[in-house]
C-alpha cells in the first residue's frame, strides 16, 4: 500500500507539474482548474498520510514486536532492511507535510482569485 500510494502521488505530482504550467500559459479556466487542484490536493494528502501511518505501524511492530499475538522482533535480525524501512518513513512524512503546505496555498490562491 506505501509504494503503491506515493507512486500515485507521484504521477498526480507530475500530472499537477504540467496541468499548471498550461495554466500558466493560458490562463481562462484557472479558477476551475484551481478548485480542482484544491480538492484532490487533499485527497493524495489524506492518501500519503494514511500511507505513512500504516507503514509506521508496521515498522513498529517490526521494531518492537507483538507478543500478544506471538510477533517477534526482526530488525536486531534484518538492521539494513529496518533503517531503509524508517528512511522512507521519514522521507514520507516529510513529503506529507509538504502537500499540507501546497494545499493550503493551492486553497489561498483559489481563495484570493475568487475575491477579485
């Protein structure tokens, strides 16, 4: 699910690049597009952040184990594999407080061309 979800995060990303600059070269349907970049803005950031929660579930009962249902610790047994697993935890988190901070100004900018 973590893969597969900041890989469609991803292409959004780039599928929002390119959106944008057409609306930077032709601006008559801005105000559309914005509310829609607006509303799946929040979509891919509730989608990363469910991500994110479900790996660092994950990571931590691989880290600590579960003996209430028998789980084990593994990373004393696979330390590489659990470092790189808490890398990209970090580096989706991070990534998901940057599509908090590109949604809310995605939302001013919608907000402030509405004004006008």
């Amino acid at each position: 699910y973590f893969i597969a979800a900041l890989s469609v995060t991803g292409f959004y990303s780039i599928i929002t690049t390119l959106a944008s600059l057409s609306i930077v070269l032709n601006p008559t349907y801005s105000k559309t597009f914005l509310l829609f970049f607006a509303f799946f803005d929040v979509v891919f950031v509730g989608i990363v952040a469910s991500a994110t929660g479900a790996a660092g579930a994950v990571g931590y009962i691989g880290l600590k184990g579960n003996t209430h249902v028998g789980w084990t610790k593994i990373c004393n047994v696979y330390d590489k594999f659990c470092r790189y697993t808490a890398s990209s935890l970090a580096l989706s988190l991070f990534a998901a407080i940057l599509l908090v901070l590109l949604s809310m100004i995605s939302t001013f900018t919608l907000y402030k061309k509405i004004r006008d």
